[in-house]
C-alpha cells in the first residue's frame, strides 16, 4: 500500500476494529500504530533510497515483514474474505492481500 492509501485505511471505522489493544489503555491496536510508523518510513524516503532508511526504520519494516508472512500463511481468509479480521488487521500493517 502506499503512504497515503494506508492514511485513508486507518481513518477508516474499520481499521480500528480489529487486531490486538496496545496496553497503554489508548484503544490502539498494535497493527494500528504499527501502519501510522510505515506511513512516517515511507513519505520520509518517497524514493525508497536505501540509504534514507535508519536502523529503527529497518527494524519496524523486519518486524512488518514477519508479521505479514506469519498472518498470510496461517490465514487464508484474508486473500478471500475483505470483512474478516485477518484482513483488515494486515492492511493496518501496510499489506492488502486483495492487491497481492
């Protein structure tokens, strides 16, 4: 997804209502934060220079990685099935299977 499709994705009711509660008592959901960094990672480097990236932001985009590859192995609903969970919890992560 890009920057701005996923700014338009968490402003959306939807995107709030799934994923795990940040325990700071916010009502954020982990995948919720998660999608406002990747927002910050990719309009700080439009041009994706590898050398605009540092170790924090290499970090944050390792930890996206793994939770996409994890999810999208384990649930199939979310190539099918827009309303589920499991769908709407990776597009807060920056990962739209329907575009995959």
């Amino acid at each position: 997804m890009s920057a701005s499709e996923l700014e338009a994705w968490l402003k959306e009711e939807q995107s709030q209502s799934s994923g795990w509660s940040k325990d700071d008592g916010s009502g954020e959901t982990i995948g919720h934060e998660s999608g406002r960094k990747i927002i910050e990672i990719l309009k700080k480097n439009p041009n994706k220079d590898p050398e605009g990236y540092d170790d924090d932001d290499l970090a944050h985009m390792r930890r996206v990685v793994a939770y996409c590859k994890r999810h999208l192995a384990q649930e199939d609903k979310a190539k099918q099935n827009t309303e589920s969970k499991s769908y709407r919890s990776l597009k807060n992560w920056g990962h739209d299977a329907q575009k995959a």
